[in-house]
C-alpha cells in the first residue's frame, strides 16, 4: 500500500501465477476478447452444424436456384437451391478440421525437426536449416499446391499439404526459441547438475518455448483456413459436394451480377473465421510475453 497525504491507498495485489497475470492482460484487450468470441461462435457452428442447419446441405431444389435471403432460406439459395446458411454451417466443420489436423502435422514435424537443429547443433543444424530454407523459397501457396497436385484432391490431401507447407516455419520458429533457451543460465545450471540431454531438452527447453508454440498454433489457425479456402477455390481442395467455403466462392464467382450473395455469403465466413484466429493469436502472443508482465 502507498501513503500521500494522510491518505493509505491500497495497490491492487500482483497475481499470484504467471497464468493468472496472462489472463487478466489478456482480458484487459478487447480486441483479443472479441477474436475468443468468434473463434467460440465457429466451434459452435462446427458441432452443432447437424442441429442448428436449416436444411439437408446437400437437398437441391432448382425451381429455387439463386433465391435471395428470405423467410425460406435465410441467407438465400445458391445455383443448386441448396441452403447456403446450412452449407456455411457445414463448411466451418471443414474449415476447422482442415486447420486442426494441419497445425497438428506442422507442430509435430516443426517441433522434431526444430530441436533437432537447435539442440544437436553441428552437421544436423546445418543439414535440416538447408532444407528448410530450400521449402521456405517457395511461395506459400504455390508449395501447397505442388503437395496437392502430388497427391490429388481432396480433405486428407489438402490437410497434409497445408501441414507441410506450415512445418518450415514452425522449424525455423522451434530452433530459435531452443537457441536462445539453451544458452541461457537455467540450462546451464541443470547441465551442472547432472541432467541429461532429454531432461534438459523436456523440463526446462521445451516449457520455455510453450507459449511461442501456442501464439504461433493460433495465428497459424488463421493462414491454414485461407489456404484451405484457395486451395478448394482452385478446385484442388474439397471437392463438391462436400460443403467448402472456398469452394462456394468458386461456384458464386459466375454470378455475382444477378446473385452476389452467393459467393459473397462465404467469402465473409473466410474473413470473419480468418479474423477472429488473428486477434486472439495477437492477445495470446501480448498475453504470453513475460517482458509485459506486471505492466498495466
């Protein structure tokens, strides 16, 4: 507490664990606040896609075809007079398992190859850095769609080549954080002691580099959507009639002049669900820093 004139003025206590401190920096940002409610509003729509659509995704009707957003179909009809609301709904269970799966492939294979390098150093280092290198001059999308083409179409394809795609960055991320790490004071005291290289590289290297791995799985998030979306834009994604979001903007693109809502309708869901991951990929990464910690 602190006293001026007369006055005893209570300081608010510090939090009492570092999660606690994250959280409350992390509330104070309502930027950050609003990107958790979307990302909550998008699982909600993957789960309770079966319950809360409208309609069958895949009914076509096409004495409705192109209907504007009305009492029957609240956000309209696409070419097919298929429900474009129950399509969004059903498209965001892509959107997400896509994004899932792929930031699990890039985390998995970044994080290996990432300790790897920095923790062995050496030959390794220099070996597994040239190769990343090598896959980080390509332009992002077009190493996607150079995986695809390799293996063909479709979810499980498209999820493996966004992964691929994710794992040079992940890599490269992983190995710097293990870097600095391993030449900090803390590592050199459990080398000191007697610890092993896994005890080392687990209890202390790998807990350090949590939260870089956790801000970078959320903003990732957001890149894997998009690139899922060209990809199914392209016709080298999820292929019909499989609900996709960039495969609806694809289908929509031929008429915009007489119906924009049809590509219009998804391409928001691309923006809204893209945006949502980026603020809270942004309020993670300002909550998680400790340099912030005990700031205001």
């Amino acid at each position: 507490m602190a006293v001026g004139a007369g006055v005893i003025v209570a300081r608010p206590a510090a939090p009492a664990t570092l999660s606690a401190d994250a959280w409350q920096r992390f509330r104070r940002n309502r930027l950050a606040l609003a990107g958790l409610v979307v990302v909550a509003l998008l699982v909600v729509a993957a789960v309770g896609a079966p319950w809360l659509a409208p309609a069958d995704p895949a009914k076509q009707s096409l004495i409705e075809k192109r209907a504007r957003p009305g009492n029957k179909f609240l956000l309209g009809a696409d070419e097919f007079g298929r429900d474009i609301l129950s399509r969004v709904l059903f498209g965001s269970r892509v959107a997400l398992l896509v994004g899932l799966l792929s930031v699990t492939i890039a985390l998995g294979l970044g994080l290996f190859l990432g300790c790897l390098a920095g923790f062995a150093g050496s030959w390794i280092d220099v070996l597994i850095m040239r190769g990343v290198e090598i896959l980080l001059a390509f332009p992002y999308l077009l190493l996607a769609i150079a995986v695809v083409s390799a293996l063909g179409p479709g979810v499980l394809n498209t999820t493996i080549a966004v992964g691929i795609w994710g794992t040079p960055t992940v890599t490269r991320i992983v190995r710097g954080a293990v870097l600095a790490a391993r030449s900090s004071e803390y590592v050199s005291a459990a080398r000191a002691l007697g610890a092993s290289a896994g005890e080392v590289l687990r209890r202390h290297v790998l807990r350090n580099i949590l939260p870089t791995v956790v801000v970078y799985s959320t903003l990732f998030m957001a890149n894997a959507i998009l690139v899922e979306a060209a990809l199914s834009f392209l016709g080298l994604g999820v292929q019909p009639p499989t609900p996709s979001w960039g495969l609806m903007v694809s289908s929509g693109r031929d008429f915009l002049l007489v119906a924009p809502h049809i590509a219009t309708i998804p391409g928001l869901a691309i923006m809204l669900a893209v945006l949502g991951f980026n603020l809270l990929g942004d309020g993670l990464r300002d909550a998680l820093d400790p340099r912030l910690r005990g700031q205001v």
